[in-house]
C-alpha cells in the first residue's frame, strides 16, 4: 500500500478519528514526524510517518478478565482508579506482549484480588467502541481468600441475585456479567427473571 493514495473500499464500520491524547506525534521507528492521511476510503486518517514513510496502525487495546466463581457465588472488586473508580467489575487487565489471554486472566486475578484460579471456558468476547476489548472467562477452581490488592478498593463474593448491576464500571462489565448469567440460568436485565 502506498501511502496517499486514496482507495475506494466496501462500506463498513464508521472510521473514528484517532483522539489527540492517543496520537503519537513521532514516529517510533525513526523519529520522523508523523501526519494523518487518508489511505483508504472509509477508513479513519492513519498515522504516516514524514520520513520513513511507514504507516502506524493505532490498534485496540485487549484486555483479560475471570470471573472467579465459588459455592454460587461471583468474586467482583471495586476499583481503586478512574476510570471507574469506586465502582465493581471483574478482576482482568491489559496482555502483555507474547503473553496468553488465559495467562493474564490468572496472572490478573492474583495481582488484583490475591486469588489462584483454574480458567475455565470462555464467557465471550466483549468490547464497545471507546473501551478496550475484553476476552472473558469463567473459573474451573478457586483457590485462596480474596483480598484488595493492587488497584483494587474491596472485595466481596455475590449471589447470582446480589449483583450490582447498577455500580458495575464498564458497558463491557455488564456484558460479560449477563453472558455468564445466561450461561448459568440466573437473573439478569433484559432476562425474563
Ligand atoms: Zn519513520
């Protein structure tokens, strides 16, 4: 693909310009100084670098969450930091490069809320436009008593009918919370219970 040169492309999803704060201005190759241009119709602007020529593709975040189950109940814990502090989610972060999706999933759960889980099947794959995508998965064993670590204000385990629907984070949270919930036939919005 040669930079500049404008493509015409099927329809698709709406481009969403690249926000200034997520905008790398240099280019991470050779320092040149990068510029938006349109590549491709239908396409957001991509970053190109002024030197080198390369084009750098701003891509999702993903993310790993679990949702430690144990005798019913579902572990969630309040988050420390915005965005969504004070507010209850499942433990998970950010994939570091080269490592597994399952891998952070666990690595994450005992950084967060001290708890040594066995992965389970996935719940789903969730993501929303603005948030980062999240690869959520169930538990086969929890070990461990839960506690707030890093980032983390509280801990509590919830029945499937004490969810806080409410005070959940994320857009992303509710859904991977009503995926489970429909897996395991318990209450949920938009459910018929
Ligand atoms: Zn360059």
């Amino acid at each position: 693909m040669s930079p500049g040169r404008v493509v015409d492309r099927p329809k698709g999803v709406p481009p969403r310009p690249p926000s200034p704060e997520e905008t790398p201005r240099f280019c991470p190759s050779c320092g040149g100084s990068l510029s938006l241009r349109n590549l491709k119709r239908g396409e957001p602007a991509r970053l190109v670098c002024q030197a080198c020529g390369r084009v750098h593709y701003l891509d999702p975040k993903v993310a790993a969450c679990v949702v430690p189950e144990r005798g019913g109940r579902v572990l969630l814990l309040r988050r420390a930091i915005n965005p969504g502090k004070g507010r209850w989610v499942m433990p998970g972060g950010f994939i570091d490069r080269g490592e597994l999706p399952a891998e952070a999933a666990r690595r994450e759960a005992a950084e967060e809320v001290g708890l040594d889980v066995e992965v389970g099947p996935l719940i789903g794959v969730f993501g929303t436009r603005k948030s980062p995508i999240i690869i959520v998965y169930s538990t086969l064993r929890v070990d461990g008593e839960a506690a707030p670590l890093d980032e983390t204000l509280g801990v509590r385990w919830f029945a499937p009918h004490e969810i806080p629907w409410d005070e959940l984070a994320f857009d992303s949270t509710v859904a991977a919370l009503v995926g489970l919930a429909r897996q395991r036939g318990w209450p949920h919005p938009g459910g018929d219970r």
